[in-house]
C-alpha cells in the first residue's frame, strides 16, 4: 500500500465461484465458467450466507468515516459496498472483521472474503496472497510543518539530508528507501498515528505517506502541516490498490469482475471524485 501513517485499513478467504478442476483453482487463472458463475447462491464464503469484509482498525479518513467501516462512507468503505453490491449482497448481508494492515497480506489462511485497506499491489506481497484488480492509482506524498527547512522542498534531492518518517510494512517505506534515498535511514513506525505524533513532536522533518492520507494529515491532524509535494513511488508501473485474498481464492474472477464492472460504469470514479476529490493540486517532486 501506500498506506503510510495514516489513519486507516481490508482482505479474503478461501472461496469459489463455481466448481473447477484441481489445475484451474489458481488465484491467476480461475476465471467464471458460466454467466451465472458469480451469482452469490455459488460463491463459497468465509462465512455462509455473509460476505465477510477485512480492515485495520482505527479506520482513518478520507479511506473510511468516523472509525466505522459499516456505514458506507469513506472512500473504501463505499468501494467495498460497491463489490458486494456487484456480488449481490446487500448490507445486511456484510460483516466487517478487524485485520491489522500487515496481517492482510502475510502468508497463511484468511478470515475475511476480501480485505481493503490501501493494500498496494506489488509481486512480492502477490506471492503469497491474491489480489483483485486495482481500484485506485496512488502516488506518495511529502508532509512537513509550515516554516520547517524541508518545507519549501522542490524537488526529492532536496529532501536528501531530512530526516523522515513513515510506517513500516508501506510502500511509502519502500519509496522512501527507493525514490528519495535520504542519506540517514527514516524514522520507521509500527503504527501511522505514531508517525503523525513524531511529526507533531518534531521528532522527524517530513512524513511520506499516500496522497490522499496527507491531505487528510494536514487538514485534520496535524496542526501547521503542509503538503510539500506529490512523486511517483515506482519507476514506471504505476502503484495501485488492490483488493486482498487468501493465495488460490477462487472468489478472485468475481471480485475482478466485480471492480471491473464499477469501473467500466464509471463508479469508481464516481466515488474517487466524491471522497477523494479534494486530493489534487499537490505540486510534484521530480
């Protein structure tokens, strides 16, 4: 993810959409057989009759509302009532299950259907659990307090000597270490609210973390804070959100099919622009 510092937090199980042979139930080949194959009555789930929803808890804006996944609003939590809407469960039909950030993408057996939490896509996270197609395209921001030496960054060699911080197991870490190759080592947080503080407490220059995650940080968290700038965390593919499931889950061609069918509708636009519109105009590092 570029899910840094942030607020913020959801992943999948083992499930099907309709029987397969033992050769087709890989994560990267299963694909519907039949029109009907992803009809709800067929998709074998976590829990029967419930489509089970993974995210962190606290779960931070502009991504989700008031600490509360359930309610539909938030970028996220409207992302993944969308899916289950193109599933056909209505909301009565969804359960939301606490999942750290790092747990969502470790090896081993899942508890949720799908977790959402600003997952990143990247190859080494994908060896080991399944991801649906992107529904967001991020890029990396810089923070800093208003008047502080960094703040008037222009581009990323100018943020070579700060000293930065951001959270661990992101890919605002890996930008971090990658992009902008300070010459002392970040400051690395277990949680994003703790790399909020220590820009607070001035005990870092600069925070990294996701674009949308830093407008919120300057608007609502930390007081006298700015965006300094936006880049790219990738040299070339761009970095995307990707719904997350258990390796081999065969509910994966439903959910891609599912994000597909919201995007080719203009949905997820439609959402992006409602909950995250306001995260644009951030001048860019080069």
């Amino acid at each position: 993810m570029a899910r840094p510092l942030m607020l913020l937090a959801l992943a999948v199980a083992l499930v099907g959409c309709a029987p397969v042979d033992e050769q087709a139930t890989t994560a990267s080949s299963a694909a519907p057989s039949a029109s009907t194959a992803c009809t709800k009555e067929q998709l074998s789930l976590v829990k029967a009759g419930k489509l089970t929803i993974g995210t962190d808890k606290p779960a931070y804006e502009p991504w989700f509302k008031d600490d509360d996944p359930s309610n539909g609003q938030g970028f996220e939590s409207a992302v993944a009532f969308a899916v289950a809407g193109e599933l056909g469960f209505d909301r009565s039909e969804i359960e939301w299950a606490t999942v750290k950030f790092d747990s969502a993408f470790a090896p081993g057996k899942k508890t949720f259907d799908f977790d959402i939490n600003q997952v990143s896509i990247t190859p080494q996270r994908a060896e080991v659990v399944d991801f649906s197609n992107g529904y967001y395209t991020v890029k990396q921001a810089v923070v800093a307090l208003k008047g502080g030496k960094y703040a008037t960054a222009k581009t990323l060699a100018d943020l070579q000597d700060a000293k930065i911080g951001v959270q661990v197991g992101t890919t605002s870490f890996d930008a971090v270490k990658s992009v902008i190759k300070p010459s002392a080592d970040p400051n690395v947080y277990n949680e994003q609210v703790d790399a909020i503080n220590a820009l607070k407490n001035k005990q870092v220059d600069a925070l990294v973390v996701d674009l949308p995650t830093a407008f919120y940080v300057t608007a609502a968290q930390v007081e006298n804070a700015q965006i300094v700038g936006q880049f790219s965390s990738t040299g070339g593919t761009p970095e995307e959100f990707g719904l997350v499931m258990e390796k081999g889950s065969a509910l994966k061609p439903c959910v891609d099919k599912a994000v597909d069918a919201l995007k080719s509708k203009g949905e997820l636009a439609k959402i992006e622009q409602e909950w995250l519109g306001s995260a644009v105009g951030a001048p860019e590092l080069s």
